[in-house]
C-alpha cells in the first residue's frame, strides 16, 4: 500500500507538471483500469502504449515500471523481470524508478537455493552484470595469443549455455580471430554457427567433429542452414549438403577435387554401415586416378570386412589405377601373411623388385619392406634364398647413399625403405627358417654378397681392399645362432671358393657384431682354427689371424705349425698383456733364439711390460753383447728391470754401453739392488763423460753405503754391541 501511494503521488505531481501529454493520459487511464475497475489487463494494454507514447521520460519509465507490476500480479514473472530489465537499459536517468524496479527485481528472483537452485544460477549467469563479464572474456579471444587464449577458453566452456549469446556476437565483428576462436568454441558446445560466419572462416573445418555437429544438429537449425549457405562454392556446397543429411554429404564427397578440409569431411560423412557407401567407396578405391583419400582410410574402414581376403588384398595391389591404393593394398596383405601364404609372398616380393631403390618415390616398395619389416612373425614365413635376394640387394644398394640424404631439406622417403630392409634382415636372422636362406645367400657367392663391381674382381689381394666393399653393417645384428650358421656353411664352401671370394667372406664375417661380441663362440674359434691351418696364401692368413679374439689365439696356435714365424707375429701380435700365457711365452723365447725372427719377436715384447715375464731373462743375458743395437736395449731394457742381486754383475757390464740413458739406467738400477761388489764400477763411473750418469753413480754409492751401514748396525745390535 505505501508503494502504491507513492507510484499515485508520483503520477499526479507529473499529471500537474504535463497534463497534456499522450503519455501522462495513457497512463492515468491505465492506472484507475488497475485500481478502479480492477481490469488487469486493460491496465497492462495502457501503460505499455503509455512507455511508448510522446510524453517525459518520467512517465514513460514509470509506466513499464506499473506494467511490470501487472504482469507478476497475472503470474508472468518472467515477463515482468524481462521489463524490468528493458526499464533500467532504457531509462537510466530515472533513478527513483530505478530504485523501485531493482527492489521488486530482488523481490521476485528471490529462491530458496535448496530446492531451487538451477532457476537462480540460470537467472545468475544470464544477469547483466555477470554477461558483463562474459563480453569481456569473449573480446579476449581477439587479442591474446594462443596460450594466453588458453584459459579464457576454458572459462568460456566452462560457463556454457550463458556464453553463446556473446560468442554468436564476436561472429558478426571484423576481428577474424575473434570470428576463428569463437566458432571453435560454439561447435565444442555442440552450436552450430550461422552459415555466415561459416563460410567466413574455413579453419572449422579440418575438424571431423564439426561436420558430425552439423550432421547431429536438430532439422530447424540444419534448414537454416540450408537457406543461408548460398554460392556454389565447395564449402557452400558441403555446408549446405551437410545440412541435408549423411548420404547428401557422401555425394558432395565424391565432387571435390582439392578442397583443404576434404579429409575431415570423409572422416565424419562416411558410414561403415551403409552398404551403398562401402561399396562406392572401394570402386573409388579401386578405380580413381587419385584415391589418396580412400587409400590413407580404407584399411580402417574394412578392417573388419571378412570379405576382404589376403587373395583379394594381392589383386588390389597388382592391379588398382592409384599407385597408392596399391601400396596400401600391398603394406594390407603383407601385415596378414602367415607361413602357408607363400604364393601371396612371392606377389608381393616381385611387385617390390620392379621398382627401383634408389629412385625417392618406389611405393610399393617402401610398402613391402615396412610391413615385412614390421611383422610380428616374419621369421616364421618361408624364406628362401631366392625370397631374400631382393631384400638383401635393396639394403646394399641403400646403405652406401644414406648419408646424402640427411641434407635435404624433407625427411627422405628412401630412409624408411632402408629401415625396413634392415629390419626385415635381422628379424631373419633371429629365425630358423630365415638365417638358414641368409646365409646360404650370404655365402653363394661372397663377392657379389658384397656388392663389389666385377670389373674390380683382379684387383690386389688384401683385407684393407676388402674392408671398402659396400657391406652395410646392420646386416648383423647379434643373434647368437648366427655365427654357427656361417662356420658351418663356410667349412663346406672354402675349398670351392676363389681367394677374392674367401676374403670377400673374411671381410663379411669381420663386420658381424655377433660373431665378434661373443664371449665364447667354440664354434667360430674351431672356423677360424681350421682354416688358419689349411690356408696357404698369406694374405689370407692374415686377414684370417684379424678376426681372432685375444682368447682365441692360443688355442690356434696349438693347431699351427711353428715354422712359419710370420704366423706366429701375426697371432702373438693379437695377444694382451693379461692373455699372455706360457704356451705364447715358449714361442717367444724359441723366436728370440733364432736369429732370423729375433728382431721381430724383440719387438713384439717391446710393446708388453717385460717385468711380468721373468722367462725372457735367460735370453737377455745372452743377448747383452748383441752387435743389433735393438737387440742390445731389449736385453738391456729385461736386465734393468730385474731387481735381484743376481743381477748385480750383468748391471755393471752395462755402465760401460755406449747410449748415456742406458748407463744412467744401470747405475739407477744398482743402487734398487744394493749390492758392495757392484762399488769398483760405480765409482768408475764416477769419471763417466756424462753429469747425468755420473749423478746416478753417485746416488747408487750412497745407497749402497746406506744399505751397508744398517746392516752393519744390526750385526752390532745382535751382537749386543750397538752403540747406546
């Protein structure tokens, strides 16, 4: 009642102050239909034509004001808070109306939050000044960066429903990233935007969920569209063929030639379930000059299919139009081949060799090597040599070239090629079936197993010749059967091979990190053994003694004949300190003995710490004398070394050698031993041409006299004499 008497007071004070205005007439007479004659809604009908006749502001605010009170007295209060808030944004100057509206808008959105809590967050976010908020946010989207975007995104999803009216606002603005971010985030909230702001803005589509939005979408918003994508663009065109549905779409799939967003498209249009579209599908597959969509989709598609068999998968790849549906075809079957397939195997192996290698673009190829290379049990399929042929040719061919392709510019095709090769040869190797062909291949002709030109056939014997063929390395990796495969092989083979031939195996063998890497491998030591005895030719001897393990060389050594002293370097020289043992040590001491090898069996040793081998002693003291001066300071070098007063006379011989630094090591050495009977000789030394050995002199006579005194003092001491 008192809101009613002031809304009167207010009334006849403007009656007063216009009364001849339409406004002020409307709304008296609207004001006593409500209280007089209690007609609600002829009084709602007054001041709704009151707010917008001629007449001052203050009237025409204060009638919405009344027509807002009517419509919640009728129970439309959703209509009246919508005039409310038309009332605040259109009479802003008014503020004791204002004050009014904003205490019956507190009054009628008031809820108990317990029961009623969804009405007051929809009536929360969609309130001006939280939409305030959400404007700002959405202008956001058109001047931050990606990742300072990152987070204003999420709030806006994470508001929802009450963010689209903002979003679909930033759609009809110039700023296109606005336009870009915000129809991005409508198709995350399952909106489709308007067909404008769709064909304004192409980066939507290469996302296959924006398509199946529209395809979802209910029929007046797909209608809508329909009307709106006009032009005979492709995007117009798949907007608009969208709209009409799945097959439509699929259609419109079929015309397009080089749109960007083609792939997405497909993606989302394309039904597994529908026959009609299978089938067009795999005709396109089939027969198109360029089915590059369907190849890089169509064995996710028919994954499933039994009806699409390994025989079927092979005549795909002999004989579909696109080169790439038949590597698809091809790299399909290889990934279904099982041991009993061998025919469907040998297809594919021949559709590969009739590419080339070298040549950046070889599909079917590439297809073959990657799928076989890739397969769980490839091992397990037939091999023989003539299977593995092309694959062991393709790696030779490969290898040598693969350090020029790091310099382009794209990642070169030909290097997944040769990871397929290379893969598909060590799988082989790791089973029966495979390592059996490889080395049976591997071993028919070693020669051309290295690749090497015929022309070079004469060329000079020797393992560093052999050493530069083209071998790639990766043909070996470790499989511990291995090596035994090839002993076995190469046993039955030598006798038939040219020497060329032998080296070509020798240089082979040299590069197989099994054979090499194994701890023990019996196997490869009797090889190596056995041929070191029957083999003739030194260079082949050579190469044979180069691939002995340190451990490997006794037992060799107990298998060759000793007159062949060459041999003998040739095996001790693969000796380290720590495998030298007495067997090596006899062999050395009966070459240091004879005149002919003594030099190069002198400077074997050279290269060991002679002070391990007591066993050469005898042979240096024969050789002090030794008119070699190599010979001599070996000899020399073992005496010096040999801290024993038996030493002492052999020491003293040397302080009269003509090269200063092995006098000086002499005398150096007699003052570790000790001994009085070595004095005549130093203190001749003392007159020595050279200050460094007469230095050495000196320091030995006052470590003799050292030595003399404390025994000296320990005789006093055990005779109880020592001095107190």
């Amino acid at each position: 009642m008192r809101m009613t008497a002031l809304v009167l007071a207010i009334a006849v004070t403007a009656a007063a102050q216009d009364a001849d205005s339409e406004a002020e007439r409307l709304y008296r007479e609207a004001w006593w239909q409500e209280t007089g004659a209690g007609a609600l809604d002829k009084a709602l009908e007054g001041y709704r034509k009151a707010a917008d006749a001629e007449g001052p502001a203050s009237i025409r605010a204060r009638s919405l004001y009344q027509a807002a009170v009517v419509l919640h007295r009728v129970a439309r209060t959703e209509e009246a808070i919508r005039t409310l808030e038309r009332l605040s944004k259109e009479f802003p100057g008014e503020p004791e109306v204002l004050r009014l509206a904003k205490a019956r808008l507190e009054e009628w959105t008031a809820v108990d939050l317990r029961t009623s809590f969804a009405e007051w967050y929809r009536r929360y976010v969609f309130s001006p000044e939280f939409q305030a908020k959400v404007v700002d946010l959405v202008l956001k989207l058109g001047t931050l960066n990606d990742p300072e975007a990152h987070p204003v995104k999420l709030e806006l999803l994470t508001i929802g429903e009450a963010a689209v009216p903002a979003l679909e606002e930033g759609l009809e603005g110039a700023n296109a990233l606005l336009r870009s971010r915000a129809i991005l985030l409508l198709f995350q909230m399952s909106i489709v935007p308007s067909a404008k702001a769709l064909l304004a803005d192409t980066s939507w589509t290469l996302q296959p969920s924006h398509w199946e939005t529209i395809l979802r979408a209910e029929a007046p918003v797909r209608e809508r569209l329909r009307a709106e994508a006009t032009g005979e663009s492709e995007l117009a065109r798949a907007i608009r063929a969208t709209a009409s549905g799945r097959r439509e779409a699929f259609a419109a799939l079929s015309a397009m030639k080089s749109v960007g967003f083609r792939a997405a498209f497909a993606d989302a249009v394309w039904d597994p379930a529908d026959a009609a579209m299978r089938k067009a599908v795999l005709d396109r597959f089939l027969t198109a000059e360029d089915a590059s969509l369907e190849a890089s989709r169509i064995a996710h598609w028919f994954s499933e299919d039994p009806e699409v068999t390994l025989e079927k998968l092979v005549r795909w790849a002999t004989e579909a139009r696109f080169v790439g549906s038949r590597a698809v075809a091809a790299r399909w079957a290889g990934s279904r081949l099982k041991p009993e397939d061998e025919g469907a195997l040998d297809a594919l192996l021949a559709l590969a060799a009739k590419e080339d290698a070298t040549k950046p673009e070889a599909p079917l190829l590439s297809a073959v090597l990657e799928v076989l290379g890739a397969h769980p049990a490839v091992s397990s399929l037939r091999w023989t040599p003539a299977r593995v042929r092309p694959i062991l040719q393709v790696a030779q061919r490969l290898e040598p070239e693969r350090a020029s392709w790091g310099a382009a510019p794209m990642p070169d095709p030909r290097e997944g090629r040769c990871e397929g090769a290379f893969a598909l040869l060590g799988s082989l190797k790791a089973g029966d079936p495979g390592r059996a062909a490889l080395a049976d291949l591997l071993l028919e002709d070693p020669l051309a197993t290295l690749a090497v030109d015929r022309e070079r056939d004469a060329m000079t014997l020797d393992l560093a010749t052999a050493e530069r063929y083209r071998t790639p390395a990766r043909y070996f990796a470790q499989a511990p059967e291995w090596p035994g495969v090839l002993v076995t092989r190469a046993l039955g083979l030598w006798e038939k091979w040219t020497d060329p031939q032998r080296l070509a195996y020798l240089a082979v063998l040299g590069k197989d990190r099994s054979f090499a890497n194994l701890a023990k491998n019996a196997g490869s030591e009797k090889l190596l053994a056995t041929l070191c005895a029957r083999e003739t030719a030194p260079d082949l001897r050579v190469a044979l003694f180069a691939l002995l393990r340190p451990a490997s060389v006794t037992p060799v050594l107990r298998a060759l004949d000793y007159s062949r002293p060459d041999d003998a370097f040739a095996l001790l020289g693969r000796l380290t300190p720590a495998r030298v043992d007495d067997e090596s040590v006899a062999v050395l001491r009966d070459l240091i003995r004879r005149e002919e090898t003594r030099r190069g069996a002198i400077e074997l040793i050279g290269t060991w710490d002679v002070r391990r081998f007591p066993a050469f002693r005898p042979e240096a003291l024969t050789l002090l004398d030794s008119p070699d001066p190599a010979v001599r300071g070996w000899a020399i070098d073992v005496v010096v070394s040999w801290d024993s007063f038996d030493a002492s006379p052999h020491l003293a011989r040397i302080l009269k050698d003509p090269v200063e630094s092995r006098r000086q090591a002499a005398a150096t050495a007699l003052a570790r031993v000790g001994r009085e009977d070595a004095i005549p000789a130093l203190l001749e030394a003392l007159e020595d041409g050279s200050p460094s050995v007469r230095q050495a002199a000196l320091q030995a006579l006052e470590a003799i006299r050292r030595v003399q005194q404390v025994k000296t003092e320990w005789k006093l001491r055990e005779a109880g004499l020592a001095p107190k």
